[in-house]
C-alpha cells in the first residue's frame, strides 16, 4: 500500500532513529514487567487480603484493567501523530509514562494511607495504558518512515526494546530477590526497579527530542488527513488482521512478565530462579529480533511468521508438560530460552507487516488502535486468565491450551494476510 522509493538514511542517523523510537518502548515494557514481577509483592502492600489469591488477583485485575484505555490513548495519541508528526506525539507519551512511573514508585501502602494507595496505583496504570496506547503505533511508523527499504529490520527494534526491557528487568528481581530479605523487598527494594525506570525517561526524551521527522511523512505532510475516520472507514478489515496476528505474541510477552509469579506459586521454584528464567528469554530476545527482522526483508515476513506460529502451536504444550512434571533451575531455563526463540522468530516481523497494512496517512492510528486493542484483549489479561484456568481446573498446563488456542488464530490472520492483503 506504501511506495519504497525514500532514500537511505545514513547509518548515524539510522541508530540514532531506532535509539530514539524504541527507548519509550523499552520503558514502558519495562514498567509493565516491574509491576507484573513483583506482582505478589505489591498485592500484599496495596491490595491486601486475607485470601492471597484474591489479593493477586485484584494486583493483576489492576494491570489488566488499565489495558481498556490503551485504545483510547491509541485514538487520541495516533491521531495526533498523523496529523502533527510521530515525532511530536512520542515527546508527549514519554512525559506521561514518566509521571505515571513516578506516582508508582513514590506511593506510600495501604497501611500508611488506606484507600489512597490502590487507588493512586490504578490511576498511575491508567496514565501507563494511556501513554503507551499511542507509543507503539507512533514510533513503529517513525522508524518504518526513516528506512522504507529495511522495515523489517527497523520495526524490529520496538520489539528488541522489550526484549532488553526484559533483561534488566530480570535482571532487578534476580538480584534484589536473591540478596533482600521478604521483609526489606516489601519495605523498600520493589520501589528500586521502579525509580531506575525514571532515569530513563529523560535520556529516551532528549535523544527524540534532537531526531528529525520522517521523510516519507513530511512528503505526505500537505495531504488532507482524517486517520481516525479513514481509519474506521475503511480499514476495519485490516486491523481485524492485525489484531489476530497479535494475539499469540502479546500472550506469549504477558506469560512471560507472569513467569516468576508461576514459578513461585504453582512449581514451588524459589523468586530467584523464575527471575533467572526471564533473563534468559531477554537475552535471547534482544539479542535474535533485529536477526530474524532483517532476515524477513529478505525472505518475506509472513512466510517466517507461519514457520514459528506453527512452531508455537506444537511445542507449547510438550514443553510445559516437562516443566511441570521436572521443575527445577536447568528445565525452567531451557524451557524460557525455547520460548524466547519461538516468540522472537514470530514477533520480529510482525510491526513491519502491521505498518504494511496501513497507508502513511493513519499508520499510526490504525496501528495504534489494531496493536492495543489486541493486546487488551489477548495480553493484559494473560496473567489473569492463567490464575483463572490453573484455579478452575487444577490443571497447571490449562495455560497451554489458551496459547494453542491463540497461535490457531494468529496462523489465520497470516495467512489471510498473505494471500488475500498481498503482504509479502
């Protein structure tokens, strides 16, 4: 739908764009991996109970709840950065991202405050889902923009971003698990990741804030523009695709943000060792993505995108199967580092063919809406949805089937793609 005639931007330039576009992607995911990490820990001080499996329940209620006005700041903020610049609208979603970061990692607990704290950290998570609602379709479309000839492999570093959000995540709960105390990790040691996160912030907005815009925009900049309109107008269908394509990905992040949560309550594994396991899937993330995005600009990104669907729907399940009936440190990471492979393979590709559904004119907004809406429905609410069936059925391996269940769908939406959208 997009023309590939831009001239190549100067490598220089080229790692500045993909700095700048992919560090709010990175701090937000890390936010989102900080609060699901320590998801036990804040339920206790926050959303106290004396059923502590209300308790995280109402913790990740909280985290998936925020997720419903994700499509709202999609609208808002992708509108935005179709008509005012990709480069104005990501300045504007990382100053809420850091006020909302702030809010979290300054609360005092309901025992200080009562009411107040749950409160403030439902509206922080709101602020977060509202400020990233916009962040993914924006600064996707920035760095599709900047190279047309490479999106692949451009694209790929919003999801390489999380991939190194991943590992310093995990890299916080090894450690602070490892080395703290329950009692000085509830009073002080959660709060750490959290005001790490606002050092971020300033370094991801002074870098976009010395970016250029796009050229394929600014040649597009003195065209008519109503993207939320030719959006919903015309392009239904498309963010149908987009969104199915999703699904199994965005499952597959959120399982892993509930991983050391898993490993603690249901494999009985120490915090440490399911913190460890995510290290390994960050590694394995950050370091494969911008391989197999630059690969998909050479082979095609749906045929490399059937491949690990199809991968994710038959090995899913044998891998848990052998998780759970062996938990321990070894299996747990060999298990997390397939799953790392098997997510970076298919979510590589996956941005730049959701560029490639929409034309210049509402990319950010149709990407925006198809990518949050999306991850409302299939990824926040994974952690959820994984307590829920693992409590109903008393199975552990009931998570398996809901992600067999998405990767059938997510193989549809690409083939449809493929064959009837001439996606290559």
């Amino acid at each position: 739908m997009t023309a590939r005639t831009a001239a190549p931007e100067a490598p220089v330039k080229v790692r500045r764009v993909i700095v700048a576009a992919s560090i709010g992607n990175a701090l937000e995911w890390f936010d989102i991996l900080v609060y699901g990490f320590f998801a036990a820990t804040i339920s206790k001080l926050f959303f106290p109970s004396d059923d502590e499996t209300v308790s995280l329940l109402l913790t990740l209620g909280t985290f998936a709840v925020s997720y419903v006005v994700r499509p709202i700041g999609a609208l808002v903020l992708g509108a935005y950065a179709d008509r005012a610049g990709r480069k104005r609208a990501l300045m504007l979603s990382i100053r809420l991202m850091m006020a909302a970061t702030l809010l979290i990692a300054i609360m005092p607990p309901y025992a200080q405050i009562g009411l107040l704290a749950p409160i403030a950290i439902l509206l922080a998570r709101l602020v977060q889902g509202f400020s990233a609602g916009g962040e993914f379709g924006s600064a996707t479309a920035f760095l599709v923009e900047h190279a047309p000839e490479k999106r692949g492999f451009m694209a790929s570093w919003q999801f390489a971003s999380q991939g190194l959000a991943t590992l310093l995540a995990s890299a916080f709960g090894t450690v602070l698990t490892a080395t703290l105390s329950d009692a000085q990790l509830e009073s002080w040691g959660w709060r750490i990741p959290f005001l790490f996160g606002l050092l971020i912030g300033p370094v991801g907005y002074y870098i976009r804030r010395y970016v250029d815009e796009a050229g394929e925009f600014v040649k597009t900049a003195d065209l008519e523009r109503a993207p939320v309109q030719e959006t919903f107008r015309s392009q239904k269908g498309r963010m149908f695709v987009a969104m199915g394509a999703l699904a199994v990905s965005t499952a597959i992040s959120y399982l892993i943000t509930y991983m050391p949560t898993f490993a603690v309550k249901e494999l009985g594994l120490p915090a440490s060792t399911g913190f460890a396991s995510t290290l390994v899937t960050g590694i394995v993330l950050t370091g494969l993505t911008p391989v197999v995005g630059h690969l998909s600009d050479r082979f095609g990104r749906t045929r490399i995108m059937l491949i690990f669907a199809a991968l994710i729907l038959a090995l899913v399940y044998p891998s848990f199967a052998f998780l759970i009936a062996a938990p321990g440190f070894t299996v747990i990471l060999v298990v997390m580092f397939l799953v790392g492979v098997l997510k970076a393979g298919y979510f590589a590709p996956l941005p730049a063919m959701m560029a490639e559904l929409f034309p210049v004119t509402s990319r950010a907004t149709g990407m925006a809406v198809s990518y949050n809406i999306g991850v409302m429905t299939f990824g926040g609410t994974t952690p959820l949805v994984i307590v829920w069936l693992v409590d109903a059925t008393g199975s552990k391996l009931s998570l398996t089937f809901y992600l067999m269940l998405l990767a059938v769908l997510s193989l549809v939406c690409v083939v449809f793609a493929r064959r009837r959208l001439d996606i290559p």
